[in-house]
C-alpha cells in the first residue's frame, strides 16, 4: 500500500468549546486531533466514493466508474 503524503495542509475555523471538547475526547482516545481528522476525511471519502480509498490513486482513479466522474470531467473541460 502506499503511504500518504502529510504534506497539503486544511485550515479551519471552529468554535473554541468545540475544539475543546474535541481535543478531550481525542486525548481519551489517545488519538491526535490530527489522526482523527485524517479518519474522518478517509471514511467520508469512501462513503461518497462507495469504494476503499487508495493513497497512490489521483482524483480521475478515484472518481472512475462513480456518479461523480461525469461533474469531473465537466469541470475540467470548462477550464
């Protein structure tokens, strides 16, 4: 399998209490916040893929042969 690269980085503004709370339940877990939103960011990927999420896939691999290739290809060629 390939290993993911760590190198795109996603900025959020949240509500402090919920990052609070977050962070907590994270640390029970003996997670990283990080770790966590990585998971939640691969599980809600394959939920809308309908398939296993490949690391070393690019967008096209992953979208082919589901219901979002078509708005794919639609998008690249109005570019």
């Amino acid at each position: 399998m390939t290993i993911e690269e760590r190198t795109g980085r996603l900025t959020i503004l949240i509500d402090p209490r919920k990052k609070a709370v977050f962070d907590y339940l994270c640390a029970i877990e003996d997670q990283k916040p990080s770790q966590v939103v990585r998971r939640l960011m691969r599980e809600y990927i394959e939920d809308k893929l309908g398939h296993p999420w490949k690391p070393g896939d690019s967008i096209e691999d992953a979208l082919r042969g589901t219901s979002l290739e078509e708005p794919l290809k639609t998008a690249v060629l109005q570019r």
